[in-house]
C-alpha cells in the first residue's frame, strides 16, 4: 500500500531528484529508498546511544580506572 504525500524541497534538491528520476514513478521510489536507509541508519544511532547510556556506569569506571593508573605511572 502506498500513500501519497506532498513535501516541500529546496531547489537543488528537487532538481537532482528530477535529473536522477526524471519518471515521476521512479521518484517516488528514490525517495522512499533514501527514507528506508535513513530510518535504518538513524535506529542504529539511537540503539547505540540507548547502550551506551545502559552501560554508562561501568565505562565510567573503567575511564576513572584508566586515569588513576596513567597518574601513578607518572
């Protein structure tokens, strides 16, 4: 199922998408292959931050941990 939608682009934008994909039809489909990839990629950031933030507590000891050895070393 698809839906129509109706966006606004700055120029140079819309004029790459009409000189890649001068088929309306083929339009459609860059877009929505450019949206999946960066819905995709844009989870990852979020899944990565998400994990950090789960373990922020032990990589901060770690990181204390580390310094306190690189000040006795000295």
């Amino acid at each position: 199922m698809t839906q129509q939608a109706h966006v606004f682009l700055p120029d140079e934008i819309f004029n790459e998408l009409q000189r890649r994909a001068p088929q309306p039809e083929n339009r459609s489909g860059l877009v929505a292959e450019a949206l999946r990839y960066f819905f995709a990629t844009h989870n990852e950031s979020i899944n990565e931050l998400e994990n950090i933030n789960l373990h922020a507590e032990e990589l901060n000891q770690e990181a204390e941990d580390v310094l306190t050895y690189q000040l006795n070393c000295d």
